[in-house]
C-alpha cells in the first residue's frame, strides 16, 4: 500500500489537525516551494530526497494507519535534521523547511503542482511530460520552472489523482477525465498515447465565483451589457453562451445562471461539475464515465432526460456537445423557456451550424427543415466569446435568433466588440458598440416588467477600452473553469 495512503486512511474527518490551524502543521497547499533553486543550493538534493522518503516508509512501517498529515510533516522535518546531523550537512532552517516541505508534497500531495494549485492567479495547468509545466497566469501562458524528477514521479502523481475517485489510468485506459478535491478538472493521458510523457492539463476550480461586477471589471462586457442580459434571463430567454476552448464560457455561464430569480427550480448538468449557482432550489447533476468493467456509464443525455422528470423550471447544460443538444431544444421548445447551454464555436452563425451538426450526430433523423425549427422555437439569444491575443475574454456579440427566412436562421446581431488596434504593451484595443437595432424579444421583456431602456439600441455609440482594464485581486484565475 502506497505510504499516502495509509495516511488518508489515518485521518480522523473530526479533527481539524489538517487545516493549518493554530498549533499544527500547516495544509501541504500553503507551503511555498521552488525546486529549482533548492537544486542549486544543495547538492544531490534529488538523491536526498529520495534517502528521506525511503527512512519515512521505514519509519511508518505497518502503522500508517495511526498517522494523519500533520504527523507525517513532523516525521518528515525530524528525519531531515537527523539526516543533515549524519551527513554534516549545514544547511540553514529555512533551506531544512523547504526540503521538509519539498518531500510533504511528493508525499502527500501532487508533487510540484501543489504550489501552482495553491497560487490565485494561475487558472491553468499543462504538464507536457516530468520536464516540462506551461501554465496560464492573467490569461497569458509561459513556462514554469517547477518540473517533476522523472516520469516516475509524475506517474506517481497521476495515480494519486485517479484514486481517490475510483478510476485506474493504463495501458488499456490511457486517457482519463478526473476532478481534484477542489472541483479542479483534470484531463490526463500516458504513453504510448503521450509521446513524450504523461501529460496531464488542470483547469482550476474557483473558489471565489464571479460576479457581474467583476466581469464588468476585467472588460469582459460593460454595464448596459450586463444590464440587457440580466433583463433577458430573468425573463425567460433561453439562450446560448457559445465561444472557443478556454474563451470562458463557463465562467460567464456561471454568472448568467445567478440572475435567475430564487423562486425557480434550477437542474444543472454537467460533465464535470463546475457551475455554482446560489438558487436554493437548486439540484447539480454531474455525468459519470464507464467503470474498468465499461459499466456505470451515465450520459449528459441521460441526465437531460431525466432532469425532464425532476420538474425543473430552467435546465443548465454545461456543455452540449453531442446527442443530449437535440433533448435541450427539446425542453428550450416545451415549457423550459429561460434554459441555458455552452457550445464550441468561433461566431454565433457558426454556433448555430454546430447546434444542427450535433443533432444530426447524435442520430436524429429529421430533416434539417425540422432541426432548424427547432433551433428557432427554442433559442432566443446568443452570446459569443473570445479570448483575445493579451489573454482577456470578451463578448464579442449578442445577438438574436428572430425566425426562419426559407432554409436560412436569421440572426441580427445587437452589441458587438470592434477590436480597433493593439497597443505598444501588447494589449488589445476595442470597443463595445450597440448595432441599433431594436431586438425584437423587447415585449417579452417589458411583459416581464424589465423595463430595459429603448434608447440603448438608438445610440450605437461606443464604449472604448484603453488597453487592459484593471483586474481585482482574483484576477481572471481560479475559475469555474475559463472555458
């Protein structure tokens, strides 16, 4: 039995010994490490880990069941000391703790994810192989000097991942979806799939959902945005948030999902649970993959199907991506009206060929007259993202679906951003601007006693950003995902 283990097992859930309380050991999460420099302070200090890891293993024994973390986090601090007594190795206290918390996180932890797990602004994490860790802080990607030893390690750490949810990653399964004890949502493929090592990507959880305010804040859309949006969900829009991979959709989905007033039943579902709405009547319903056996199996289409059942007001897909997008049009279409979904795509008019797209995969037979009427009877609004070249996430459209012209959707567009330029720093220049066009779902507004102001729609005048808005202290990181 791996030494982590046996100290899971050992931790009492009544005890708060583990949350870095006063008089205990701080969590693994809050202890800072650079590898990199400790290399280069202390010599061999990989084969002195591994002499330290090897005497705690002695020093645990049959026992490991008696020891929660903070005990092993003082056993691992004391073997340090003796080891650098035998070895006379002078090293200082604060090199001592580093290599102490160094060896905390190999062993208890995800090695040397724990520190970019534990820092705010990163909101993502790809691991290219034991060498090499790329990670995306303010939206922007560079590498990080935190590495793995080798692939072992890393290997190490991917099966501590998939074990405490109950799934196995190998030769015969090689590609895994897990989530982390924080809802982080992890991907991770091995050899001989991954050529130059285990590669495993890590979407932060955030712990902070966002608010309107602070996607006003980072630029992502401005105050009559906002406003407009807010009028149309809590009138029973049913609309589409639609954007590339990591444009944060979900994010913005999140946020959409919270103007629904607290008097309506809300069922999400999702593939890996992200969403965190703050509806009292609310149930998350989240999809689970085939066992080793290939049982179990629970299908996003499943879940759709049956939320159905659980007398929802409003269904949150997560994500459409395959055959539940026919089953969410089809609720859209009877009496769920002011359900919402997220879908890959590059334009609303492209959101809307991948929604037919989809229904057809999924193996629907009907004819594209009758998907497209589908379409039509069950979204009303689209809002399209991007993530901009300086790593800023924008809506770059709201437009409205407003019916069928012979074969063809029409869709109008009614806000846009125009990206005018890009300054010497690299950040993105633009505006939002108002079409003038009057959307034609106004009454259902007005009907619902949202009295949105007319006047918006006649300025089509502009509200310029100067480079990068200024980000709060969460800055774009810990997300709900950015995707």
């Amino acid at each position: 039995m791996l030494l982590v283990d046996k100290v899971n097992r050992g931790r009492d859930p009544e005890k708060p010994q583990d949350s870095g309380g006063s008089g205990n050991a701080p969590a693994l999460g809050s202890l800072l490490v650079k590898p990199q420099a400790l290399a280069a302070r202390i010599p061999n200090v990989d084969k002195i880990k591994h002499t330290i890891h090897e005497r705690l293993i002695a020093s645990i024994g049959t026992e490991g069941d008696r020891y929660n973390s903070a005990d092993v986090l003082r056993l691992i601090a004391q073997l340090v000391d003796e080891y650098c007594e035998e070895a006379k190795l002078k090293l200082p206290k604060v090199d001592r703790e580093e290599l102490s918390s160094l060896i905390g996180h190999d062993v208890l932890g995800l090695g040397p994810l724990e520190n970019l797990l534990d820092d705010p602004q990163v909101t993502e994490i790809m691991v290219n192989g034991p060498k090499t860790i790329f990670i995306e802080r303010r939206g922007r990607i560079a590498q990080s000097e935190l590495q793995f030893e080798n692939e072992v390690q890393l290997r190490r750490v991917i099966d501590r991942i998939v074990a405490r949810i109950g799934r196995r990653v190998d030769e015969s399964s090689p590609m895994v979806d897990a989530r982390l004890q924080d809802g982080s949502r992890v991907n991770i493929v091995i050899p001989p799939l991954a050529v130059q090592g285990s590669s495993v990507t890590i979407r932060k959880f955030s712990r902070s959902p966002y608010r309107v305010d602070d996607l006003v804040s980072f630029g992502t859309l401005n105050q009559e945005m906002a406003a407009f949006i807010r009028a149309c969900v809590r009138s029973r829009i049913s609309m589409v948030v639609s954007g590339g991979t990591g444009s944060g959709k979900t994010t913005t989905l999140n946020v959409l999902s919270n103007f629904i007033p607290d008097s309506e039943r809300v069922v999400t579902v999702e593939d890996t649970a992200e969403l965190q709405l703050r509806q009292r009547n609310l149930v998350s319903l989240e999809a689970r993959s085939a066992n080793v056996e290939g049982r179990g199996l629970v299908s996003i289409r499943d879940l759709v199907v049956n939320a159905l059942r659980m007398r929802p007001d409003r269904i949150v897909v997560g994500e459409c991506r395959a055959a539940e997008t026919l089953d969410m049009l089809q609720a859209m279409n009877t009496g769920h009206d002011g359900s919402m979904t997220t879908v890959h795509a590059n334009s609303p008019k492209d959101a809307l060929n991948r929604i037919e797209t989809m229904v057809i995969m999924g193996g629907s037979d009907l004819p594209f007259q009758a998907i497209r009427e589908q379409i039509v009877g069950g979204i009303t609004l689209l809002v399209q993202q991007a993530r901009l070249r300086d790593g800023r996430r924008v809506i770059t459209h709201i437009s409205e679906i407003t019916g069928l012209e012979g074969n063809s959707i029409q869709v109008q567009d009614i806000c846009r951003f125009d990206q005018t330029g890009i300054d010497a720093e690299g950040n993105v220049l633009g505006a939002f601007r108002w079409t003038g066009v009057v959307p034609k779902l106004m009454p259902r507004l007005k009907a619902n006693a949202e009295d949105f102001p007319m006047q918006t729609f006649g300025q089509g005048g502009l509200q310029v950003i100067e480079g990068a808005p200024p980000l709060d202290r969460r800055e774009h990181g810990v997300r709900a995902a950015q995707e």
